[in-house]
C-alpha cells in the first residue's frame, strides 16, 4: 500500500501542498491535471527523486529514510527523461543497471524487447521518443517491481501499442500483490484501467476517489436550455451553454429521476476534468466539486 500524508514539496514559483491519499495493494491510480499541477513532481516524490518539503510516503509501511535501498528494488518507473546510456545497446543498458537489482532477469528483459519489437543490439541514443519509452518499460518490468510509476507512458505510442501496454499493465496488478501510479495527459487509457482517479489542481489533491465513487457522483446531461436550467441548482457544478443544446455536469443523487427527454451518462474522466476546470476558472479558495 502507498500512504501518502500531507505531502508536500516547495518550489520557486511553485508547491506542492498536502497531498494525502492511501492506494491499496491490487489496483491502479490515475493522476490527471492540467499542465503544472504537480503530477510528475508528484511522482518524484514517490521515487525519492525529490524529498518532501513537508509530510511522508510510507511504502507498504516503509519510510523512505529507513529502508531506501529496499524500497527502490521493489519499484519500476518509466520517466520522460532519457535515463539510460546513450552510447550503449539496449543490452548494455540492462547488462549495467541490472546488477542494481536483486530480481533482474536479463531473459525476461530480451523477451520482452522482442515483444516490443526492439532490437537489444541497437543503441538507447539512436532510439525514437516512443522506443525509449518501450525499452524503460521493458527494463522496468524485468526486474519484478510491486510497484510501477509512470508518467505519460502512452504519449508517443502508435494505437496498437498502447492496447498491449494497457494489458501488461492490467496483468502486472491481477495477483493482487502490486500497484501502479501512472500520470497522463491521455485520459481514455485511464477509462480503461484505472480503480482510482488522483485529480491535481495547482499544486493540490482537489479530488481522490475510487470510480465506482466517481460514476455515482456525477452525471453529465445534456438536453433544450430550459430542461436545463430547471435543474436543481445547488447540484449543478457546471453549465454549458450551447447554440441547440446545453450540457450541465450534476452531482448525482441516486433518488433522482430526469426528465425523459434529456440525456444522461456518467462522464469519461476527460469530460468530468474539463467540465471542473471550467467550473473554477478564476476562482480563489476552495475547489468545487
């Protein structure tokens, strides 16, 4: 389990402010935010890239300032920095930082490059965006993390790849006994997998919550501007105004009935971060949510 409370970590011009969650054991957290928000700084936190300013990470019970060199042998990342040597092959690569870890397979490393249809002979540096991200994928797995850590994994991957990354992700979580964190601008791959949405906002955890929670939360509804506008207005976060048709995002509540003749759906991650961003646009103080 990773427990994470009142984190925080101060930069010029910027901090990260309290961020408290708690993700079990067997499921996969989404962070997603605008640009800025703190979701890679986030995510360094959890490596111990960064140490905290203020709060503390515990790992399945385990303080960073303790126990790091255990904890680092049970976590894998994949990072938008190029992170392996350039002027090695990806063999190399896995050859010189494999031996930092206890569980690496150098077997299960060349399987799954030729999985990704990556050549182990060729070198890091003559690798594109998408293929750097495949092979620190690859690597990450080869050494038997508990816990992945990614951040925008999918972005330079073609539509094909991004279905057999996803499904790795699902398999690496299915014995119950392993976690994965994964920031991303790609919102519908977090359709898909994730138990746990993580929404950050200016430096702060404005929304955790599981997705069951989510989907009973709000509704998206969409119908003639005076169906509207007759919503109940202490429910209605957002409201937009449309030409034909105006679209609300509510807050749900389960005894309540719509009128037949407007449209309602549980909103895709992507809709329900848009609608709430808009919804605080120029607001100071409390998020609303």
């Amino acid at each position: 389990m990773i427990v994470a409370e009142n984190l925080g970590k101060q930069w010029k011009g910027f901090s990260l402010q309290n961020v408290t969650f708690q993700l079990p054991k067997g499921y996969i957290l989404g962070l997603i935010g605008e640009n800025g928000a703190g979701k890679t700084t986030l995510l360094k936190l959890l490596l111990n890239v960064y140490v905290p300013t203020e709060g503390e990470i515990l790992l399945d019970g385990r303080r960073y300032q303790q126990e790091e060199e255990k904890i680092k042998q049970d976590i894998g990342f994949v990072m938008q920095e190029d992170l392996f040597i350039p002027g090695f092959t990806l063999e190399e690569n896995g050859d010189y930082y494999g031996k930092y870890y206890e569980r690496f397979s150098k077997e299960q490393l060349l399987k799954l490059l030729h999985q990704f249809t990556l050549n182990e002979k060729d070198k890091f540096g003559k690798l594109s965006k998408g293929e750097k991200l495949k092979f620190q994928f690859a690597f990450a797995l080869s050494h038997k993390p508990r816990l992945l850590i990614l951040d925008e994994p999918t972005a330079n991957f073609d539509r094909e790849f991004r279905a057999q990354f996803l499904k790795l992700i699902t398999e690496f979580i299915a014995d119950g006994e392993k976690s994965v964190v994964m920031a991303t601008h790609n919102t519908q791959d977090l359709d898909q997998i994730a138990d746990y949405i993580g929404f950050l906002h200016q430096g702060k955890m404005v929304l955790f919550t599981d997705r069951k929670s989510l989907e009973n939360r709000y509704r998206i509804v969409q119908g003639e501007r005076y169906r509207i506008k007759n919503l109940p207005k202490q429910d209605c976060i957002y409201i937009e105004e449309k030409k034909y048709s105006w679209k609300a995002l509510m807050r749900h509540r389960r005894w309540r009935n719509y009128e037949k003749e407007l449209e309602v759906h549980v909103p895709t991650i992507e809709e329900l971060m848009c609608c709430l961003l808009k919804a605080n646009e120029g607001k100071h103080g409390e998020f609303l949510c």
